[in-house]
C-alpha cells in the first residue's frame, strides 16, 4: 500500500515497532511516511499562519500547511528538513511558552493533549536532565541533538511511524541554524 504499515493487523504492527526499536537508532533517516516525515516537520508544529501571511516559519523555509487528521489538525510543511529542525529549536528557545519552563512543564504546553510521562523518561534515558529549563539545556548543543531527534521519534510513533528522520549531522546544522537566527 502506499503506506508502510497498511493492511497490517494490530499485532503485525506491534512486532514490527518491536523490530523496528531493536534496530534503529535514533539517527537513521526517515523510515516512514508519517505527516512530520512528508512535512519536514518532526516536531509536529502548527502554522504560525492560515492565512498566508508572513510569520517567523519563513525564516526556516515554511511553504503552507497539511491538514493531517479528522479533526483538522494542521502541520506547517518546510522545504527542508534542516529547516524544520530548526524551527523546532527556534520555537522552543525563543518562546515565552517554553523557554524559562521545565521540561515536564513545557513540554505539557507543547502537546497539551498527550501524556507526557512517556516522552519525559525517554529524555531522562538519554541522560537529559527534565527538571532545567528549556532554555538551558538547548543551550548546549550535544544535548539539544538528543532533545530534537527524541521529540522528532515520538511524533513520528504517534502516527506509528518509524525513527526519527534525519541524521546527528542535520540535527546539529539545524541547531547551528536557529542559533543564528536567534542571536
């Protein structure tokens, strides 16, 4: 089928994410064709904009949206996936929202609507400390690699997509991006 895991019965799925988990890091490309994959957007971020007007996605390549689900939710579509990564980071450095909160905290603004716990032990097991502040630990770029690529894998699972697409290299080009425009 056109996607990769049509026509498959619910424990086929299971053994497969099973597979899938055992051999794959959290760097190996897109395996999927979820809507973040085909958006270029992994952290899975709304238009800033329906209508067309301009907004600070622009500055990382925003080109429209996909409405994605039956409840019209909305995924802004970058031309790049570098560029999305870097709005990522942009968004959560630069926004009032996040930035000065907790991980626990922020990160239950950001996806108010999910449980949380999941994402934050996944961030606790690549050694991200959840109790500092957004801002502080996107700050160092070692650990905000590990923070997109974590959030980017788990957005991609919740449309049961595959690993987190792009590689360490672009994860870090995208910081080194947003970093840029930031300052």
């Amino acid at each position: 089928g056109e996607f990769p895991n049509e026509g498959l019965t619910n424990d086929q799925r299971t053994k497969a994410k099973a597979l899938i988990d055992k051999t794959t890091s959290l760097f190996n490309g897109p395996t999927s064709r979820t809507p973040t994959v085909r958006n270029n957007n992994p952290g899975a971020m709304w238009p800033a904009s329906l209508t067309g007007a301009s907004t600070w996605q622009d500055q990382f390549g925003a080109m429209g949206y996909e409405t994605v689900n039956k409840f019209d939710e909305k995924l802004v579509r970058f031309k790049t996936l570098e560029g999305g990564m870097a709005a990522l980071f942009y968004l959560l450095r630069v926004s009032d929202h996040f930035n000065s909160k907790a991980w626990s905290e922020a990160l239950t603004i950001y996806k108010s609507s999910t449980n949380i716990s999941s994402l934050l032990k996944d961030l606790e097991a690549a050694a991200i400390d959840t109790t500092e502040t957004v801002l502080t630990t996107l700050a160092n770029r070692d650990k905000a690699i590990l923070v997109g690529a974590i959030l980017a894998k788990w957005e991609a699972e919740l449309y049961l997509g595959g690993p987190n697409p792009g590689t360490q290299r672009q994860w870090g080009e995208a910081w080194d991006w947003a970093n840029t425009v930031i300052t």
